[in-house]
C-alpha cells in the first residue's frame, strides 16, 4: 500500500524508476530484508527515528558514496515524496540541512569540434543522427526518446529542423533548431 500511494504519483516512468531504486537503497542501508522489500516496514517507526535514518543516510551518502551534492538531493526528493505520500509529517528544513552545500565533483565542457568530427566519423548513420541533433539543438538527454518525425518541422529557406521537445507537455514543451548538417544526417538516417 505505501508503495502504491508512492508510485502512482510520479508523473513520469523514468522518475518512478528512480525513486523505487532510491528507496530499495534506502532499505539496503536500514538493513530491511533485502529482496523481500516490504516498503510498508518504513512507515512503522516514530517519525522522530524516521527522520534521524534519514540523516544518518544523507550523512552515509555525503562521505562514504562518490554521489555528487545533486544525485544526493534526489535520494532525498525520492524519501519525501514516499514519506509525504504516506502522510508522515517530518521536519524537512532539518534534514535538508544536512545535505550540505552543493559541490560540484566534475567540471562540465561541451565537447570540442574535433571530438564531434571523430565521434561522427566512427559510428553508424543512426548514432550520427543522434550526436549531431544533441550537439547542435542542445536537448536535455531525457527528450531524445521522445523525439518522433512529426516533432521535426522543416525551414527549407536556412536547410534545417524546428524540434519540438515534449510536444506532449504543457509544463515541459520546449523547442530548439539543428544545423544543415545534422538534418542531412537526419534525412539519410
């Protein structure tokens, strides 16, 4: 049942996935039978107790993981949501408090143009396709899957594609052009 009061209010597969695994962790971590997850078992302690597992989980995360600050605060946005779904009333300004400052552990780059020549010269027309839309429109890596030919409109003036991502969506909607070359390597794939 807490489970399902959880899983039924994520409104996105991808999410759901991810917040099940998070709080499948999140059991490893309080010792709960492992492959017998009975998620109902987290709702049984004092919310006091409650809150104090999740510090000491958020604190495990911080120094004995190689998470970053932001794959932490998702663990954390995972365990709400489950316990605010299950109406368990927490003081989340103090747990999030010991989430810590965010830190970057990795320095983002866009790739370099000789990168993108090597990659485009050594792969299949598919993959092409896929390198050239990301490098050139910009999507978030989430929106390829959903990219379908009735998303791609075509400019014949400049040689290129207008890309509706998530056209679904009226929340996320959001829109990006390619270049000439990526829609050539479009049109052949």
């Amino acid at each position: 049942r807490a489970l399902n009061n959880f899983v039924q209010t994520c409104k996105t597969p991808a999410t759901r996935i991810l917040y099940t695994k998070v709080l499948e962790y999140f059991m490893k971590y309080l010792q709960l039978e492992p492959g017998n997850y009975d998620f109902d078992k987290l709702l049984e302690k004092d919310p006091k107790l409650i809150q104090m597992d999740i510090c000491d989980f958020i604190i495990y995360l911080r120094t004995k993981t190689t998470l970053s600050s932001g794959s932490v605060s998702t663990y954390v946005s995972a365990i709400r949501k489950f316990y605010t779904m299950n109406d368990v009333q927490l003081n989340w300004a103090k747990i999030h408090s010991f989430e810590g400052e965010r830190e970057k552990k990795v320095e983002d780059r866009p790739y370099t143009h000789s990168e993108i020549k090597t990659l485009i010269e050594n792969t299949d027309p598919r993959n092409r396709a896929i390198i050239l839309l990301m490098a050139s429109s910009g999507p978030r890596v989430g929106a390829l899957p959903y990219v379908r030919i009735r998303d791609l409109e075509p400019n014949d003036n400049y040689g290129i594609y207008k890309i509706t991502y998530y056209p679904n969506s009226k929340k996320f909607r959001y829109f990006s052009w390619c270049t000439p070359e990526c829609r050539q390597a479009l049109d052949s794939y």
